[in-house]
C-alpha cells in the first residue's frame, strides 16, 4: 500500500469490457440486500482519539483535535457526536449522510487492471467539497474490500482543485467491491462533519465468492505472525490487542503509520458495515491497544495494518460475535 496516490494521467482512461448478466444481477441483489439493512443498523463512524487532525493545507483553521490517551468516541451518522459511548453504528451503509453525497466517475472496472478511481464529495448546495481536515496525516482515507471480505486496500486519492478526488485502482478478482471514503469535511464557517460514505465497484467477470476463514486469534503475513488478545463485544467498549512477531520474536521496530502504531478496520460479514477504529497513543507492553465496541452480532473481518522499515502490512482476522 502506498501512502500517497499519483494524480490520474491526462489520457482517458480505456472503457472498462461490458459486465456479464450474471454479475449484474448479483449486484443488484447486494444493493437491495444493503438497503434492507441500512434501516436497521443505521450510518456512522467509530475511532478512537489518540491522533490529532488538522485542516489541511487550503482549508480555514478549525479545531477537531483528539487529546492522546482519549477514550473511543464516535463521529456519528451526522457527524456532530463527540462522547464516549459503549456501543457502535456501523458506518458506509450509503452513498449519502449529513448533507454530503459521495459521487463516482464510474462504478464499473476492468479486473486485473489498474484503473484511475474518481469521485467526488457533494455537499448540500450540490457544490464539490474542497476543504477537509487532515486526519491521521491524510484528508480521506479510502478503504476497498470485496463483497466476500477476501480482498482488502487502504489507499490515499490525491484532490485536483476542483474537487475530484483520484487514486490509481486496481481490482485484482472480478465480483463486487465495497469502496469507503472515510473523511471530514469543513464548511464554510470551519464546522467538520465526519462521515464515512460507501459505494459498490464491479468488477466485470464471473464471480466466485471465497468462504470466510475461521475465526483464530494468530495470522501471517510477509513474513510476520500477528497475535491479538481480548474479546470484541456488543455494547461495550473492550480493549483488543494486537502483538506483531518475526521468527518468534517480538519486532520491536513498529513504525507510526498515519500518526499512530497500528489502525484498525472492522467490517461486517453481510452489509459491510464499516468500522475504523485508532489506537492509544503509546504502545502497551510491546502490544499496538485498541478499544473496540461492535454493532451487532454477526461475524465480523478485522484488518490490522502496521508499518516496520517503511512498508505498510496488514494482517486479517475473522471474529464472531454473539
């Protein structure tokens, strides 16, 4: 992963091949099948205030910073809820929220191939938003996960003045793609709304969902095994903690990636529902610490990305909750 985008090229892009029958009904089915389920389980955004934002370089100063050491909080579907509170919404359930509209160039890929994604953030005036704050060192945060949780990225788009945001693509299996835009915008009179809006890619081709691994408490990962302790719950915040090791040994030269020594994306098996969580500011006895409450039952995929010598891994966990 890397943690800056290269502007999209002056030539167009070529038009992705025409997507089979059968994809497209499976991703008409999808849509409905999240529709459904937004009702119930609502938009939002979960982290944890150990890193601080900023705006950015062409936004007005304003004030969102989150003291290190704070408890989790959560951003709310509307973006105004700042309180520790012991449950979850799971956010990037739909296109829109609070007054801004995520809004897609294109929704259909070529697999395999690398593909310059495009998008907008609109706001209520049906104007493109220019002015974000920098969270965790970025202005958005871009998160792309198929549908059967067996492909996940974390991506920084770069923002062109008018407004559109682009960031090289590449969709390795065909089948349908979940794309996160987790960000905060500012308005006019320096107000931040932070949200986190979704929106589904295709990827032309013959789908072959991947069943979800087992739930297990250890992966691997280039070369590294990633052990976290403690039980994700419903209703409660719980501290979860993740060790990383090489040859047995505790690696004692995790990086801050982003601001922070570890970040954490959770996604719901089903809806992908989404959430992103940030750890405490120090490490905790060697352990990257997160404090983590989940919005429902259900199984769940975590995705712990860590840095070391300057690379960016990430290491995935399944995880059933009652």
């Amino acid at each position: 992963m890397s943690d800056t985008a290269t502007a999209p090229s002056a030539t167009p892009a070529a038009p992705p091949p025409p997507v089979d029958r059968a994809t497209l009904r499976l991703a008409a089915f999808v849509g409905g099948l999240a529709l459904a389920l937004v009702a119930g389980f609502g938009l939002g955004r979960v982290v944890t205030t150990s890193g601080s934002s900023r705006p950015s370089d062409t936004a007005p100063a304003a004030d969102h910073t989150h003291a290190p050491g704070t408890g989790p909080h959560d951003h709310g579907s509307g973006g105004t809820g700042t309180t520790a509170r012991a449950g979850a919404e799971a956010g990037g359930l739909g296109l829109s929220g609070s007054g801004y509209t995520l809004v897609p160039t294109a929704t259909e890929l070529p697999a395999g191939a690398r593909h310059d994604l495009q998008f907008r953030i609109v706001g209520a005036d049906r104007k493109p938003v220019t002015t974000f704050a920098v969270v965790h060192d970025k202005p958005l945060h871009l998160i792309v996960a198929r549908r059967d949780l067996s492909g996940y990225q974390h991506l920084h788009p770069t923002m062109a003045p008018d407004g559109t945001w682009s960031v090289p693509l590449v969709l390795p299996q065909p089948g349908i793609w979940r794309a996160y835009a987790d960000f905060t915008a500012v308005d006019a009179t320096g107000t931040q709304t932070a949200l986190t809006l979704g929106v589904d890619l295709v990827a032309a081709g013959t789908y072959a969902p991947r069943a979800l691994p087992a739930p297990a408490k250890e992966a691997t990962t280039d070369g590294f095994t990633v052990r976290y302790e403690g039980t994700p719950q419903v209703g409660a915040v719980a501290p979860v903690l993740f060790h990383v090791l090489r040859d047995g040994a505790p690696v004692t030269g995790l990086e801050r990636y982003l601001g922070a020594y570890g970040h954490l994306v959770v996604l719901r098996e089903g809806d992908l529902g989404y959430v992103h969580v940030h750890p405490e500011e120090q490490m905790s006895g060697g352990a990257v610490k997160f404090w983590l409450a989940l919005p429902s039952p259900g199984r769940y995929r975590m995705f712990f990305d860590f840095q070391v010598a300057g690379a960016v891994h990430t290491a995935g966990f399944t995880v059933t909750v009652a």
